[in-house]
C-alpha cells in the first residue's frame, strides 16, 4: 500500500486522532511516520509545517482530499517515553527536562497548545524529549493520555525519568527542583526553565577535591597526633636528654 509518495510498512496503532503508520521514503531511503486522520480535518497550518526546532517533529508531508488525508513526518530513532527505562543519571534527566522545557516555552510563546500527555513524548537516541503531534499509541500506563499543562507534564516526566529505586545523583538545588515541581504550589514554566539554565552549569557530583577536604579534615587530629609523636617528642626527649648531660658536667 502506498500513501502519497510513500510506502507504507507497518502499521503502529489507533492515537486517538487517526491511526499511525511507519512508512518508507523511496528517495531518501527512509522511514517516515504517516498519520492518516479522518476527512474533514484541517490541514497543518503552515508556521507548524515551517516549524525546525529539535523539540518538535519535522513536518515533511500531507495532503487532505475526498480520497486521502494524511501527514508525514520524520522518524527519529529513539522510542516513547513511557517505554523508555529510567536513570539514575541527572545529567540525562536533566538533557530531557531542559529540552521539554524549550519547546513548551517556545509553544506556548506561540499560543501552540501545550496541554499534552505524556504518551506525546517522544524520547531521541540523544535523550532529548520531542512533543509529537499525535499522542503514541497503545499506552503502557492508564494516566499516559491524561492531559496535563506544561509544568504538570514536566513534574509527570521527572517521576518517570528517574529510577524509583535509584538515588538520584543531582546536586542539592536540582532535587529542590523536582520537588517542587511535585508539590502543591509549583512553579512557574518560566522560573523551571531558569532553574533548568542555571543547573547546567552545575556539575552533578562534587569535584575530587571537595570530595577529598571532609577526609582530609577527619585526618587531621591523627596526622596531628603522629606529627608529634614522630618528630616533636623525640626532639622535646633529646633536649631533655641535652640538658641533664649539661647539669652533669657542670657538677
């Protein structure tokens, strides 16, 4: 079966707005994602068929008549992120959080709609995390097509992306952040995006150094200690000794 110039390959599933199917680009030796939706929807506006930012799908194709109504995009490698298994890592939940924040707050500075659920995330190879057009089908978790606002569904990935039984490995203020994006006031998409800048230049375990100073802090008292027995009481012994030898020879 073709679609528009494609050939269609496999068969993905129902998302709720069409059916999904993977495809392959004859020309470019291809996959492509195919999303065939039901007459009478209205074709992608063009500033989303324009659109090249990472965090969003590339629109490559569609078309909308009596017969076929459909759009392509790319395929990126990867897979949905409610089947992508969980870190210990900060530093990849924290390529995920800030590449999910981008786009959102892109989004929404465009009056896209940012109310998504998690089975719109896809996560690349990378690990940064895209928002598809469609949400993926077959849900692995009964909350997965729940609608949720922009901090919502970051707070939904943040759970998600770190192992349950894993100590995260992230510095103080970064699992400050996780909380209150959990919490019952959570903060604004803007101030998470912010705080996402900033922990970039944060590193996510102390240098060798800072590790080394608690150590050598705790030694001190014994070095201190085997300084003077070492070196201080035999010198205190000699001059006692030196100066006994003085009386002596005196008398």
């Amino acid at each position: 079966r073709r679609v528009g110039p494609y050939a269609v390959h496999t068969t993905v599933g129902e998302t709720g707005a069409g059916r999904l199917f993977v495809g392959i680009d004859p020309i470019l030796r291809r996959h492509v994602w195919i999303h065939e939706v039901p007459p009478g929807t209205p074709p992608v506006e063009a500033a989303r068929r324009d659109l090249s930012r990472p965090g969003r799908l590339y629109w490559l194709a569609g078309r909308r008549s009596a017969t076929e109504n459909w759009d392509a995009f790319e395929a990126p490698r990867g897979e949905p992120f409610l089947t992508a298994p969980p870190t210990s890592d900060w530093r990849q939940v924290h390529r995920a959080l800030s590449s999910m924040a981008t786009e959102l707050d892109a989004s929404a500075q465009e009056a896209r709609d940012t109310r998504l659920s998690i089975a719109h995330v896809w996560r690349r190879a990378d690990g940064q995390l895209v928002l598809l057009d469609f949400s993926w089908p077959a849900p692995v978790a009964p909350d997965a097509n729940q609608t949720l606002n922009p901090v919502e569904l970051l707070a939904a990935v943040s759970t998600r992306a770190f192992a349950p039984t894993a100590e995260p490995a992230a510095p103080l203020s970064a699992t400050t952040l996780l909380h209150r994006l959990t919490s019952q006031s959570p903060p604004t998409l803007a101030d998470v995006k912010a705080e996402l800048v900033r922990l970039a230049s944060i590193p996510s375990r102390p240098s060798r150094g800072r590790r080394a100073l608690p150590i050598v802090m705790a030694a001190m008292p014994a070095c201190v200690l085997l300084l003077f027995v070492t070196v201080m009481l035999p010198m205190v012994a000699r001059s006692l000794q030196g100066e006994r030898s003085a009386l002596g020879s005196t008398h």
